[in-house]
C-alpha cells in the first residue's frame, strides 16, 4: 500500500488522536498528581512524553494531507474521503449515483485523484527540502 493511501486512512484517527489529546493529558496528570511511587511518576512522564509525540506525528499528517486534500476538486476529495478515509462499503454505487456516472469511472477517477494527491505530497516534500 502506498504512502498515500495509508495516510488518507490515519486522517481520521489522527483527528481523534488531536481531538482526545487535552482528556489524555488531564487523565496522565491526574494520575501523575495523585501521588504513588517512583515508578508509577516515571511511567507517567515517559506516557506524557509518549502522547506528545503521538500527538505531534497526528497533527503534521493532518496538515500533510490537507494540504494535499486541496489541491483536489470536490469532485476528487469526494472520492478519496468514501475510498479512504470513510472507508464505506459500497462507496462506488452510492458515487456513481450521486454523480451520475458509471461504476468504472469512479474507480479510473479515484485512481486519477490519488495520483493527484500522491503528486502534491511529493511537491510538498520537495519544498521543505
């Protein structure tokens, strides 16, 4: 699987992943300032240090693949969002209805748009170069 596809795929658990940082955190601390022994603190620091990281990984893959997401048509955003990020079964139908095209266009579009999307990851890679 490409790199893309697997992005488009984390994009809305790294959403939850940012949404649940701050409840995250508060149970880490809680935890952490109840007290306990030396252990229980070092396991909580290195589990604060843990989500931090989490959450940084979640937050530049969000703005990897919105950044990505527009330079897309909606037509195209459509397509990637049912495939990959929704993940619903029998997505095509329900495009192709929605869109008033065949079955086998949607699937050569989808194709067409994640190429399009993998195309403006590596432009932006290479900026940051």
């Amino acid at each position: 699987m490409t790199y893309a596809k697997e992005l488009l795929q984390r994009y809305a658990a790294n959403k939850a992943a940012q949404e649940n940082f701050k409840y995250e955190m508060d149970m880490i601390n809680s935890r952490l300032y109840s007290g306990g022994s030396e252990k229980t603190v070092i396991d909580m620091i290195d589990a604060k240090d843990r989500l931090v990281a989490r959450t940084h990984k979640a937050v530049k893959e969000i703005k990897q693949t919105e950044a990505a997401l527009r330079t897309l048509t909606q037509y195209q955003k459509d397509l990637l969002t049912a495939f990959y990020i929704s993940g619903a079964h029998s997505c095509a139908e329900s495009l192709a209805e929605r869109y008033n095209v065949e079955r086998s266009t949607i699937y050569r579009d989808k194709d067409k748009a994640l190429a399009r999307f993998e195309s403006a990851l590596a432009a932006s890679e290479k900026c940051k170069a």
